[in-house]
C-alpha cells in the first residue's frame, strides 16, 4: 500500500477533486491519497463523490486553514 | 570547461526555453562556454491549439506546422532522437539511435499525450481534436452528421482545460449556422460538480449553456464507451446514448518519464516554486511534464519557462538564482466562433473572467499568428 500527497492549496484549476480523480487511475486497488485542500467546497464534494463512486472516505481533519482529506481506492 | 544544458522535448516549453536562452547567453555560447542541446521527437512544430478550430474549417492545416529547426535558434543543437533513458543519478540522457547526452543541467519538457486507449470503447467510438488526425475524422464527421445526440465527454486530467467548452459553444453555433439547430442535441460532461473546473468559469458558463439549450451532466467519469450500443457509461452510474462522442480523453505523461523512473503516470515530482525536479539540484520541469497541481496548458508552459531561462541563465553566469515561478496561467475561452473572453489567475489570485466580446476572439485569432513569436521567444 503507497500514500500520496496531493497539495492542492491555492489550486484554481484544475482544483483539488480533479487532481485526486487523475490521481485515483493511477493508483493501485488499498492504496491511500491524501487530499490537502483550501478549499471548504473540495472538503465536501470529495467524501461524496468518494463514497458515490465505491471508493472510501478515511477521514477528513480540519487543519486550521486547510482540510486534509484521506481516500483510499476500494475498487 | 564548456557547461551542457539539455534539453528533453521539442514542444512549446522546450522551444521558448531553448531560444530564450540563446538569446541571453550570446557571448557564452560564442566563446563556447555554454551549449544547448534538444532532443526533440519530429522535424515540425506544431501549434496545439489551433487543432481546436480544424473540425469547423476555420484554421489550415498548414498554419499549424513550422519546421522546429526553424523555430528554434540556429545555436540550438538539435536532434531528432527521442529520449529513452533519463539518468538523472549519471547526468545523462541515452536516446532510440543509441546515442548518450551528458549534461550539466536538464530540462525535462516532454509533455503530455492523449490515452482514449484508457477507457474501454473510447478508442472506437470516440471522437476527438487533440491530435492531427483526431481532428482531421471529427472536420469529417461534423460535416457528415445530420443530426441526433452529440455527446462532449471530458476526462481527467486532461490538457488546455477551456478547450472543451470552448469546443461545446463553438459546435452550437457552427450547427445553427447551418440551419440545423433544431436537429442536435448537445450534452456535456465534466468530471466534477459544476461545468469547469474554475468556479467563476463554471458559474459563467452554467447560464450560457441554460440559454444556448446545451444540456450538461456533471460528477460524470467515464468508465466505459459501447461502440455498438453508442451509449457511454460513467462511474457514478449514468448511462448517456449518443450519435456522435467527441471527448477529451484522460491524458498521461511521457512513456520515457515512466520508464526512467521519474514519475508514475509520466507526470514528474516538480516544486511549485522553484520548477526543480524534487530530489534534483540541477533538474527542472516545465510545462505539461509536471505534477504541480495547476492546468496543462500552453500558457503555463509559457510562463514557467520564462522562469526557468532566467533562472538558468542566472546559475550559469553568476551561479545565483533568479526567481520562483509564482503560479501564472492565462488563458484565452472561445465562447463561440465570433466572440471569446479570457481568464488569468495565479497561486495567490483567483480567476475572474470578463465579458465575452468580439475584440477577444479577435486577439486569439492573432495569437494564433503571434504564436510562433512565443516559441521563437520573441514575446
């Protein structure tokens, strides 16, 4: 099992949902990507859209300032 | 002793910083101090985004190639011998024709390539205008087709990110104008919750779309395409029939990136800041090769390049550092075929696109010429 990092403060665009679909295909099945974002919206859609597309939300932690949220690739 | 820089990939990225430095280090590169290898991949340079108007007819195929040794400077050594080891532990690079580059410093600008192949159907099914010969079948089929379901499907990650909208409100004008508006139906996908990834774009475009009758389903990643069904399904479960599928297709780095170690999926571990290869003092990165989290695009190659030649050429004559890339994307939108906007931001400033006008779409229009001023590093 790998963990990235996606730091995707201060990302406009692509921002941080697409960065962590990108890099979702390239993970391998029980790998985790960790998600830092800045972005209150990102913070939300991601657990969603995680849980919509069978993968699973390990966890979000507010950082005071930025989010990180913790995915790992189910499937 | 005479200081090598070489540089990997012929594209946009490569080219300006090649001819930027030339243009900075003349004394050094006459008393041989200093030289400037690329190795590049084809003889011609091509202009990527004019690709976007070949399915409408509105660009020639010929305004889009120069031959690369023209562009670049005439001190530039060039080779048409694709990298296929980078060493970055031996500081060297061995290409197909078996030859090995030492250098004292690398630049890797090997840029990013389309994969329909990725998803199940695509390659069949799809079609698409990011290369030559995808935008030479999709002039045929805009041309052929006589109405029914257009889908315009857009994957992640993929590069010049307006480029599906712009596609999209140019499509809906191109059919009104032949009458057959009533006959087509266009349907958007994006991969995320709302129509572009840059929120003052996607709330910009939302109502365009509402206006124009263009439908659009988001939270929409394909997962695979049925050429004989036409119909493509996405992850999140929605399945979409189509008549014609133009896509984006997801997009991945260089296969030598890949094979030499350097980063999974092609894309390479680079400082947001400084453009360093992370683990590398004397490696840099610089346009669509990056990881760093900001859009693949003309632009940012662009603005990271001019960066780097001042930081290069900084190292090799005063070994001093110049300055940090601090984000900077522009981009122009088509928002139809006779007017455009434009959208800048950086790490710091948010986007925040004006009013589409005709005066806009003219300027791209020139930039489609002033173009080859940019590689040439004149602009």
């Amino acid at each position: 099992m790998a963990t990235t990092t996606i730091d995707g403060r201060g990302s406009f665009c692509p921002g941080p949902l697409m960065e962590l679909i990108a890099a979702l295909k390239l993970a391998a099945v029980g790998d985790e990507i960790e998600v830092l974002s800045s972005d209150k919206g990102s913070a939300n859609d991601i657990p969603a859209w995680i849980n919509k597309v069978g993968h699973t939300h390990v966890g979000t932690t507010d950082k005071g300032g930025y989010w990180s949220i913790l995915v790992k690739k189910a499937k | 002793m005479s200081k090598t820089i070489l540089i990997v990939g012929g594209g946009l990225a490569g080219t300006i910083v090649a001819n930027g430095m030339c243009r900075q280090l003349n004394s050094e590169l006459r008393n041989g101090s200093v030289n400037i290898t690329m190795l590049g991949t084809t003889e011609t340079h091509m202009y990527q985004p004019g690709l976007l108007y070949v399915p409408f007819g509105r660009i020639r195929e010929a305004e889009l190639y120069r031959d690369q040794r023209r562009v670049l400077d005439r001190r530039v050594n060039f080779f048409v011998d694709p990298a296929k080891h980078i060493d970055v532990e031996k500081n060297q690079v061995t290409t197909e024709k078996g030859r090995t580059f030492k250098y004292d410093y690398l630049v890797l600008a090997t840029g990013s390539r389309i994969m329909p192949q990725n998803i199940p159907g695509m390659a069949e099914a799809g079609h698409w205008f990011y290369d030559i010969e995808g935008a030479r079948k999709l002039r045929t089929a805009l041309n052929n087709f006589e109405g029914g379901k257009i889908i315009v499907n857009v994957n992640a990650p993929h590069k010049c990110p307006v480029a599906p909208l712009e596609v999209t409100f140019m499509l809906n004008e191109f059919f009104k104008g032949k009458g057959m508006s009533d006959k087509v139906e266009i349907t958007y996908t994006y991969p995320i919750g709302r129509l572009h990834a840059l929120e003052p774009v996607a709330h910009w475009s939302k109502p365009e779309f509402d206006k124009q009758g263009i439908k659009y389903e988001t939270f929409f990643n394909t997962e695979s395409v049925n050429p004989e069904k036409k119909t493509i399904r996405s992850m999140e479960g929605v399945e979409l029939p189509f008549d014609l599928l133009i896509t984006i297709p997801p997009h991945m780095g260089q296969q030598v990136i890949i094979d030499s170690d350097l980063g999974k999926g092609g894309w390479v571990p680079t400082n947001t800041k400084t453009l360093h290869r992370e683990g590398s003092t004397n490696v840099f990165v610089v346009g669509d090769t990056t990881n760093i989290p900001i859009s693949k695009a003309g632009s940012t190659a662009h603005f990271e390049a001019d960066v780097l030649i001042d930081n290069l050429v900084s190292l090799v004559t005063e070994g001093a550092w110049a300055r940090e890339y601090d984000g900077k994307v522009f981009c122009f939108v088509e928002t139809g075929l006779g007017t455009g906007t434009y959208v800048w931001f950086d790490y710091k400033t948010p986007p925040n696109p004006g009013p589409p006008s005709q005066m806009i779409h003219w300027f791209k229009l020139a930039y489609n010429r002033l173009y080859w001023l940019s590689a040439r590093g004149l602009l």
